[in-house]
C-alpha cells in the first residue's frame, strides 16, 4: 500500500510540475508574440495620429490611464495614455493624448 501511495505521489508532483512548465512557457511565448508586434507597430505611431488611427497601428490598448490618475507622459497637455506591453518581461510602450484625442507623446519603458 505504500509503494501505491508513493508512485501516486510522484505522478502528482510530475504532473504538477508539466502544468506549471506548460502555463509559463505559453505565458512567455504570448509575452514575446505581443512585444514583437508592438516594437514593429510602435515605429508606425506619429505624434499628431488620434486614438483611432493608433488602435488602427497597434491595436487595442492593453491599459488606458486618464488623469487624475498619474501618467509616464510629462507634458501639461496629456490628458490621457495607451499602454501596451507585458509585465513579465517588463516591457511597455506608452501613447499619451491630449484633449483632443491626438498624440503628443510617446515612449518605451524598459525595466532593467
């Protein structure tokens, strides 16, 4: 009976260990599909483009942030962000609008 409850055991944690290998290596493989995209894609965004031409270039945003909220642009006249990017690796790149919905800004965040 304890041979049984061994092997269980040992299946249990191999089975465990495939699962979590498995859900990293797709969550890494998405991350690095999605940053590919968006470092091709960004080059594309001009300052003067609306939000609709820059969901056209890069898609929908993977955060949007508005004032009063705190923003990475530094500029008096951004009133609202795009973000896109992954945490994991920390990878973003930002897309700040002004009142009228144009961009004035733009960047990428790299986290060393």
């Amino acid at each position: 009976m304890a041979e049984g409850n061994a092997r269980l055991l040992r299946w249990t944690v191999v089975a465990v260990v495939a699962v979590v290998v498995a859900g990293v290596g797709g969550y890494l493989a998405i991350a690095h599909r999605k940053d590919s995209r968006y470092r091709d894609q960004f080059s594309t965004v001009a300052l003067g483009d609306n939000k609709d031409v820059v969901i056209q270039k890069m898609g929908k945003p993977d955060d949007v942030v508005a004032r009063p909220k705190p923003l990475y642009c530094d500029l008096d006249a951004c009133e609202s962000e795009f973000m896109y990017g992954t945490s994991i690796p920390p990878v973003w790149w930002v897309v700040g609008f002004d009142r009228d919905s144009l961009a004035v800004f733009k960047t990428e965040l790299v986290s060393p």
